[in-house]
C-alpha cells in the first residue's frame, strides 16, 4: 500500500492509488482534493494568526490521478478578514479542474457567558463499528474509499439508507513526510457526508455526485479524528444537498453542505 495519498516532486504533486474514488480508477474521490485545496489555503502567506472558518471547493470536472499544480492568490486583503483563492490544475495541460475559496479571520481571545459556546459529544471512534458500503466488493482497485481513510460508525451504517453518524480519519498522510493538519483532516472527512447517508441505491443505477462541499468552522479542530452527523435530502428534479454536522473528540465543530447531482442510468457528468 501506498505510503502516503499524495507525493510532491518540487511544485508538481503526484497522486497515489490512494487518491482514487469509488466511480472509476481513472479519477480522484472528491476528499483528496479537496483537502489539497484546503492546504493550499491555509498555508499560503499572510496568515499568522488567522483560522480558516470557511471553506468552498468546487470540483470542475473529475480530477485525474495525473501530476496537479496548485495556484493560490489573495482576493481580499485584510487583518481581520481574508479571501484566499486556489485553482488545482493538471500540470501538462493546465487545465483548472478543481477551485476553492477560503475566509480566513483574525483569531482573538473574547471572553463568553457561560453556556453559549456550542456543546455535546458523540461516541468516542473507539465504540464505532467499522463498515464498508455495499459496493465495495465489486471494485477490485485499491482507493481512497478502502485504503486511505477509516471509518467507523456510531449511528446507522453503509448497509441501510438514511441518516448516519461516523468517525473519519486518515489512515496515511496526506502528503508524504508532512504531518496532515487537522483542517485538511476535516476536508477530507466532510466529503464522505453524501456517501455515509445514502438514500438512493447505485444497485438501482443512481449516481449522486457532489459536485462542490463547504464546510463552515466555530473552532479550530483538533485530533485525527472527524465525526459527520449527516442526512441526505433529494428532490425528483435530479438535484439534492446533503448536510452534516461535524464533530472531533472535543465536541461539535461546525457544519458542510453537499450540492447533489441526482442521475439513473446516465453517463457520468
């Protein structure tokens, strides 16, 4: 198995088997990238002593397990609040495959009342119960829906519909001899909202496909641990989001959002 899901080679970055999704093994699972997008963000210059507490990822077409560029800028300049741009490219064609916006804000010590701070806790990952989606068998590559991430799950499971609660961590870094920061942890795990909560059967020839996740955050994470509390909810307009709730072992940590594209029996988009 692959030691890490992606390699660097100077500014090129090289995906791993591990990178593949569950559709095909020609392209990526939408966690990966969007947590290259994520890191991307968070470390370009400028942001000492800012968090990113918001983060938009728009997947343009199906990300390739081909040598990516990451280009970031800042579009708007602030000390108290900061919009930071990053487009993932193919590196031969340059073409953009992949884009995310993140709001970057001053972090300050501001006192509270007791009790306004959100609270609650979910299940330790320990009293999780591992478990694989159904489909699962029939894909014979090895992905990042088998070999680059854990779950484990607290509530419901991929083998009924509905709403589910699972822990998500990486089993490997993110990017090979880097420690994989916990907002990337949280990217990768927030992409898995749609998957955990599945209504629709693909046995039955539906496809729902994110084709872009934001993630809202009211506190740092912490821990390689992410929980989603996550409930799919799909119109037979073709369309649907899927919503979470995010957790780490110290408590709720914000929320995601899934736009969903609902087919059956159609070509991928």
């Amino acid at each position: 198995m692959s030691d890490a899901i992606f390699h660097l080679d100077g500014e090129l970055i090289l995906p791993t088997v591990l990178a593949r999704g569950p559709w095909t093994p020609d392209a990526q699972h939408g966690g990966p990238p969007a947590a290259l997008l994520a890191r991307a963000i968070e470390q370009f210059a400028g942001g000492e002593g800012m968090v990113v507490v918001r983060l938009t990822v728009e997947l343009l077409r199906p990300v390739p397990i081909t040598p990516l560029l990451i280009e970031t800028r800042l579009s708007r300049p602030g000390k108290k609040v900061q919009l930071v741009e990053a487009s993932l490219l193919v590196a031969e064609t340059r073409t953009e495959v992949g884009r995310a916006t993140g709001l970057r804000l001053r972090r300050s010590h501001v006192p509270l009342p007791e009790g306004t701070a959100p609270s609650g806790a979910l299940p330790a990952p320990t009293a999780g119960i591992a478990s694989r989606p159904p489909w699962a068998p029939h894909i014979t590559y090895e992905g990042f829906h088998s070999g680059g991430a854990e779950l484990r799950f607290v509530h419901g499971n991929f083998e009924q519909p509905g709403p589910a609660t699972a822990w998500i961590r990486l089993r490997v870094p993110l990017v090979a001899g880097e420690e994989t920061s916990p907002l990337c942890r949280v990217a990768t795990a927030a992409d898995f909202g749609n998957g955990i909560s599945w209504v629709l059967d693909r046995s039955d020839g539906y496809r729902f496909i994110n084709p872009d996740l934001t993630i809202y955050l009211h506190r740092h994470p912490a821990g390689e641990w992410v929980a989603l509390e996550s409930v799919t909810l799909p119109e037979p307009l073709g369309i649907g989001i899927a919503e979470s709730r995010l957790y780490d072992e110290l408590g709720p940590l914000g929320r995601s959002v899934q736009s969903l594209l609902i087919e059956r029996g159609a070509d991928p988009p």
